[in-house]
C-alpha cells in the first residue's frame, strides 16, 4: 500500500521548497540560510520518524531570497488571505514552481512579514499607547503565535500540489514550537491534512504551544487515511536544552542544561547568543571529547531578548542541534521593550528610570528595576493610564516623578542620606490598569 494523499496523489516522495520571500523594502536577514536549513532539518527528521520511511521528504531551499517587487504594506492591502495569495503567486511564478515533477511538490514561503507589522524578537506591536508584548508564553516558554500572524496553507488537488506561507512570527526567531508551525503548515495542510476534532498535542492541532516538533506527532487516523502501514520508527538521536532559569533577570547567570545521547563524545562545537536579530552572534567553542552538561550564558545586564544556538558534531556520530529563545526580564510578567535604556546601580545625582506595573489580582503599584523593590498600598496619586516613574537621587532626598508631577521623600533630619539600594515610597496606587513603557527622557519630567 502507498502514501497518498486522500484523493490519490503519490507522496512517496515529497518534494518541499523552501524560499524565502522578502518584500521591497526589507533587508534580508544575514543568516536566513541558517534558519531555513534548521526547519528543512527538523522537518525531515519528523516526517521520518513518522511515517517510518514511507513517504520521503526531500527539501530544497532556494539559493536566494525571492525579493518582492512590493512593499510590505501592499501585501497587506486587504485581510491574511489577500497576502496569502499575493505572496505565494509571486514566489510561485518567480521560481516556476512545480513546471516539472519528480514527488509531490510543495512551496514552503517563509516570509519576512506578517500580516500585520509586529517585531518578532522583541514580540511586541505598536500601540497608540507605546509598544506591547505581542507573543504567548507557555509556562515560561515562549511559544509561536500572534494574531499579528497569517500563517496559512492549502493542498490544491487539481494540481497535485502543496502551498504553504508560514508568517515571520512563525518561524523567523525560533521559539519552542516554531518548527511545529512550519510543519503544520509547510506540510501537514499542504498534504490535505486536517485539524483534528479534538485538540490535542499532535502535529495539525496544539503542538506549537506544547513542545518541539519532536514531542508531537502524526495523528494515527491521519496517517492511515495517508495509506501508511504500521512500522516501528527509527531511533533518532538528538539534543535536548533547558534554560535555567527560564526567565533570567539581569546580571544573574545564565545556565543551558544539555542532555546528549548516551555515551557520546563531542568532536567540535559551537554554543551561540545575539541580542539583536540583525546583529551579530557571539560564538563560543565547546570543550572536545567530553559532553558538557551545562553551558553558562553571561548574564546580560539589561532586560533582552536572547536567541540561541548550540551545534555539535559527535565523534563517530551524527550533528546534533538545538535552537532556543528567552528573554531577559526584570520580573517575570514585564517584557522588555526595544529601545529600553539600562542604567546601572544609581548613585546620586542619577536619574533613574524605574518600571511600573500592576501586579495581578491587586491595586498596588509595583516598581521594579535590578536591586529595586517598591510595593506600596494607599494614595500617593493617581495613576489611570501606561506610564513610566522616574527617580531622581539628590542630597536632599529622593524625588519621584510620574506624568509630569513629582513626590519627594525628603533625607530625615541628620539622617543618613537615602540608600539607593532600598528605596521604599510609602502610598503608590494604581487606580487601573497599568502597563509600563519607556520613558522617553525623564528630563523632560517638570518638576513640581
Ligand atoms: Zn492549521
């Protein structure tokens, strides 16, 4: 019995091309060959895995990127399944998609954008009201998925073919799940393939915000409307990486906790981080012939987003990789935003900018920056919309200023001038809900 898809056509051989698609006014990412790659790998392994060998993913990538003759914004003149159709027609034309055939053809687009602008290191959009974080997290995991998005695909009988546009939000910076996505769509829709009744943790329903594409599977149903016949599936070797902790602060030390094959032996190996997801990589060797358990990070001194990489070749064995993201916080629920400036430990004289947030379930005001706690209840004054607190350390004491008006806590009479590794500002309320963003520049804070 072969593989096919429900109405017949062979997928014995799955041919998938893999382009990405740039519009006229961006800049290709640096490294988009890597990353590609890194999904064309991932999704070899599983379909492999899956469907023991019975049908054959074979990937292509294309050589360069397609460069739209359009801007970003004109594909996106009308809702995701206008730049759906408007990106996929134009890849397909410029790479003469599926003119010849050897498998099932599918197009991969992975493209730069998304439906709607979001920045997708940092995971956040542009409000009236500042920028905001714009992602999911899964028990401290980030995990793909933006209603910014517009990932979307389609299995088009009548010809034989797969097409699939797997927004940058899905895939772009590797999260836990991206490659889950590029499945799911690059894939999974592009055979035909369903979304379960049910949702559960296989492949074409909840993976992405479960785990790696490795933790999920086909669904059984699923694979026996392919034709598939039961068979055991291979033994593949693999990496697995945990951050801890999960969500750093900053200056504390950054841990990657690896589990390697049993027995294995690195011949050579890379561990690597940027900050920045058009800026460069920090590389670092891995000690040869043993295997590292843990790999440290810096700790990084300001709130940031961090993607990661560790490469390895074993000796005698195969290339093992694993690719992950986390963000740098100052509290666990507070994003960090672009641009965000970090000052170091105040003196004074210093101007301070402090975060504030509500914290969940209460009206307390919470500021919170590295070595910095205030937590108070009662009426300093009221705070109803996103804003930024400031400080300002001077002999005479320390003065607050939010929204244009300040409080100070004068220094006590022949007291010890305020330390500034302990303020605590007495009645700060929030009256709703408060979010933080950056202050532009305190100085332009009147004083009162
Ligand atoms: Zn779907």
């Amino acid at each position: 019995m072969a593989v096919t898809t429900r109405d017949g056509w062979a997928l014995d051989v799955i041919e998938a091309t893999l382009a990405y698609f740039v519009p006229r006014d961006r800049s290709p990412l640096a490294d988009w060959r890597d990353r590609v790659a890194f999904y064309a790998r991932r999704l070899v392994a599983f379909h492999t895995r899956e469907l023991t060998g019975q049908s054959e993913l074979r990937t292509t990538v294309a050589a360069e990127p397609v460069r739209s003759a359009l801007a970003a914004e004109e594909l996106r003149l009308g809702d995701p399944t206008f730049t759906f159709m408007q990106t996929i027609g134009e890849v397909e034309r410029t790479l003469a998609f599926a003119r010849t055939r050897v498998g099932f053809p599918i197009l991969i687009v992975l493209s730069d954008i998304n439906w709607r602008e979001l920045d997708d290191f940092w995971r956040v959009r542009a409000t009236d009201a500042g920028p905001i974080f714009d992602g999911i997290i899964a028990g401290h995991h980030h995990v793909p998925g933006s209603p910014s998005g517009g990932s979307c695909a389609t299995y088009v009988p009548a010809r034989g073919v797969g097409l699939a546009l797997v927004s940058a939000d899905g895939w772009r910076v590797p999260y836990r799940g991206s490659d889950c996505v590029v499945y799911h769509e690059g894939i999974g829709h592009a055979i035909g393939l369903p979304h379960p009744e049910a949702a559960d943790g296989s492949v074409m329903s909840h993976a992405q915000y479960r785990g790696e594409l490795r933790d999920s599977w086909l669904a059984g149903a699923d694979k026996r409307a392919l034709g598939w016949t039961p068979a055991s599936p291979p033994n593949i070797a693999e990496l697995r990486v945990r951050v801890e902790p999960p969500v750093p602060r900053p200056g504390e030390s950054i841990a990657l906790h690896c589990t390697w094959p049993a027995g294995a032996r690195i011949a050579s190996g890379t561990v690597a981080w940027q900050c920045e997801l058009h800026g460069p990589w920090t590389t670092r060797p891995l000690a040869t012939g043993v295997l590292p358990l843990v790999l440290a990070l810096p700790a990084f001194a300001a709130p940031t987003p961090v993607s990661y990489r560790i490469a390895a070749q074993l000796e005698g064995g195969p290339a093992l990789d694993a690719w992950g993201y986390f963000q740098v916080r100052i509290a666990p629920d507070i994003a960090p935003l672009p641009g965000e400036v970090s000052a170091g430990e105040p003196v004074a004289g210093d101007v301070v900018t402090v975060i504030a947030t509500r914290r969940a379930g209460t009206s307390d005001l919470v500021v919170e920056r590295p070595g910095f706690a205030l937590t108070a209840p009662g009426a300093w004054f009221e705070v109803d919309r996103p804003t930024a607190v400031a400080w300002i350390v001077d002999g005479a004491g320390v003065r607050v200023l939010c929204d244009g008006r300040s409080v100070e806590q004068p220094r006590a009479a022949n007291g010890p001038a305020p330390a500034p590794d302990h303020f605590v500002l007495e009645e700060l309320r929030a009256t709703s809900s408060i979010e933080r963003e950056r202050m532009k520049n305190p100085a332009m804070l009147a004083r009162t």
